[in-house]
C-alpha cells in the first residue's frame, strides 16, 4: 500500500516536530509503528566511542532497552550488517533479510540473548549516513515471528522518511547542544550570584536571573512595572531610561546615535519634544533605603542575529547587591573536587596569603597535619605546586572564608 498524502504529511511533521521538542519523539515512532503494521519501532544511535543510545516507542520494555544500550548493541550482529551496508551505500535501507538470513540470525547470540525474550525476528531498518559527530545508526522496526517479514511497503515507507531522519535528527543534535549550552551559561550566571537581566527592543523584561528577581521583588531602589524597569528616584528613573534605550537601540542594530523623541532639561529651549541621541549603555547607581549601599547597575548593548524570535534581547542589565553575600570558596571548592571541610577552608587560607604553617594554626592542627591535608588537596584538584592551587583558588567566584 502506497503511503496517503495525508499519512505523508502527518509522519513529516511529526517527525519536526519532535526534532525541536524530544517529547515528541514516542508519538513519531508510535506512528510510524502503526502505519507499517509493527510491533516496535526505535531509533539506535551509537557515538565513534561505541556508547549507544536506543529510544523506543511505549510500551517496550525499560529494562530491555537499557541492556540493549549497555551491552547488547555491541553483538548485534544485524545493526553491524546494516552499518556496513550503508558504509557502501551511503544510506541502506531495507528488511533484515537483505542482510542475513533468518536462520543464520536465530543462531546469533544478539537473536538468542535478547530479541527472542522480547518475541522479536523480523526487523525494517534504515542505517543513514552524514549524521552529525560520526554518530551510527538509524530507525528501525520489529516484529513477532507470526507476524511475518516486512514488505516492500515498509521499506518505501523507510526511504520517504531517510531524508527527513537525517535532517530532524541532525537539528535535533543541534538544539538539544544549544540548549545545553544555555542551562550551562544559566547555571554560570546563578552560581555567581549575578543580577542579570534581558530586555527587548521596546525596553521590556524578557527574562532575568534568580539574584535579579530577588532585588527587584524587594522593591528598594528599582523595581518592575509592566514588564519595564523602574527607579524609584525621579532622577535615576530618567538616568535609566537613557541607559537602557541607547543600549536596546545599538543593540536592535540602529547604532548609537539612534535620535528619540524624549523630554530633556538639557535644552529647555527646545521644548518637550526635542530629538535626543542616547548613550549605548553604561552604569548608574541606585539608592536604596539606609543603611543599605546602592545597588550597582551596568547596562550593555546585546546583538543577536536571531532576528525571528519575538523576544529576542537587544539589551543586558547587570545588578550587583554590595551588601549580598556570595557562596564561600570553601563551599565552591568542595562542591567541585570533593574536599573535606577542612581541605578547603585550608586551601583558601593558603589562597589568602598564609604559608602552611599559619593556615594550620588558624585551623587549629599542627604543621605536619596541615602538609598532610595540603598533599590531599594537591591530589584531588591535580596540582603540584602551591602555586598552582592559589591560582586555581583565586580564579573561583565566592568569598575568602572567614578565619577561625
């Protein structure tokens, strides 16, 4: 049977679909799966160092798929003569007869160990070439021995949707790297305490970090006011506006010398509807209640060439509370190579200028002690010179911890 346009259409775009949303990716193989008439499809992606990983539709077994993963791609026999076929071909797509033969398959161990306990013979595949990362592998369907072989019609269905594999699963790859990159960046930014905040073209908030929406939630000095940051001091307000629309202008890419309508007491002359060119950027600060010191405001121009999004930012707006306190280096260091308490705050006193000596009669421990704990730390963060380890220190976000 001769794919529909309708099937046609409704297999494409699930298939985009789930390259920009993994979620997706169930209901695109559950489809494929009814629309040839088998048990199981799934995708078995494998990297050049031979980690695979295998995603199935609902209902196959979780724990079979992560034996598969673990273990038995590596002696699947039928996956190797699919990978060898579009190493000649460039892309093979085709029934698990064009490559083996039923009875040899049924000798196999791959067929004896784990298909046969899943119920599972004849096989569909489509091993595609230009991957992203030399990554092998493909789509693929099952089905029982009483099911029968797959047909021509599963294979045409296979080769309609080659092209588009290739090209969801490389976005996909691409997207899922992007937003990786982001939660990394994101949880950059959280981890030093940093007020960031975005905003658009018209000036709005797009989005902020978590230190920003706790000094703007406190509403002492600046605040939000229908998605538009606000001074509460007159002349500060005025002073933001011009920080803030001179950046989101050269940001926009309308150049610093963008002239707006705005009212200006620069040149009374003029009146209240004088043209006026706005600074890209720059600092304030922002009074807040006694005895707190203001808060420090930067304002940069952001140029993104992802001109399709609707709330792509055109501005930053860094805040820094001088009165917050960031997280210790001592908590820093042991989160990320594993010290014990006492290594770290040792680390950091070294960092601060004491030689092993005084460190460990701050910490209370003897010379000898304290060279022990320091050969430790050496060990954990791959130094072997003091020096290399202040450097190290010296570079973390954080505090000096406080001496005893």
């Amino acid at each position: 049977m001769r794919a529909s346009p309708e099937t046609v259409s409704n297999l494409l775009g699930l298939l985009y679909e789930a390259s920009a949303s993994a979620e997706r990716w169930p209901e695109f193989l559950d489809a494929v799966k009814e629309y040839t008439q088998a048990d199981s499809a799934y995708f078995v992606l494998a990297d050049p160092e031979g980690h695979c990983n295998v995603g199935l539709n609902p209902g196959f077994d979780p724990a079979a798929q992560l034996a598969y993963a673990e273990y038995f791609h590596m002696h699947d026999v039928l996956f190797q003569r699919f990978v060898a076929a579009r190493n000649v071909h460039g892309d093979w797509i085709g029934t698990s007869q064009s490559v083996i033969s039923d009875q040899e398959y049924q000798r196999s161990p791959i067929y004896f160990d784990f298909s046969r306990h899943q119920g599972m013979l004849h096989q569909c595949g489509a091993a595609l070439g230009g991957l992203d990362g030399d990554i092998q592998g493909g789509l693929g369907l099952m089905r029982a021995p009483q099911c029968g072989p797959f047909g021509k019609e599963a294979v045409a269905t296979l080769a309609l949707l080659a092209p588009h594999l290739k090209r969801a699963l490389n976005m996909h790859r691409t997207l899922t790297q992007a937003r990786l990159q982001n939660e990394e960046l994101r949880q950059t930014v959280e981890s030093l305490g940093q007020g960031l905040i975005s905003l658009s073209p018209d000036g709005r908030v797009i989005r902020m970090s978590a230190a920003a929406q706790v000094i703007l939630d406190a509403r002492d000095g600046i605040y939000l006011e229908n998605g538009l940051l606000r001074a509460a001091v007159p002349n500060q307000q005025a002073r933001l506006s011009e920080l803030t629309a001179g950046a989101a202008a050269t940001g926009a890419g309308r150049g610093p010398q963008m002239a707006v309508f705005c009212p200006t007491s620069a040149a009374p002359q003029a009146g209240g509807d004088a043209l006026w060119t706005p600074p890209s950027g720059g600092a304030m600060l922002i009074t807040r209640r006694p005895p707190k010191r203001p808060l420090q405001l930067v304002v940069t121009p952001f140029h993104s060439s992802e001109v399709f999004l609707d709330d792509h930012p055109v501005a930053l707006v860094f805040l820094a509370d001088p009165d917050a306190h960031p997280a210790s280096r001592t908590t820093i260091l042991r989160a990320l190579y594993g010290l014990t308490p006492t290594e770290a705050r040792l680390a950091d006193l070294l960092a601060a200028g004491n030689d092993v000596a005084s460190a460990a009669a701050i910490l209370r421990m003897t010379t000898q002690t304290g060279r022990f704990h320091l050969k430790a730390v050496f060990r954990k963060i791959g130094a072997s010179r003091q020096l290399e380890l202040i450097r190290l220190v010296l570079g973390l976000p954080g505090e000096r911890t406080d001496s005893m």
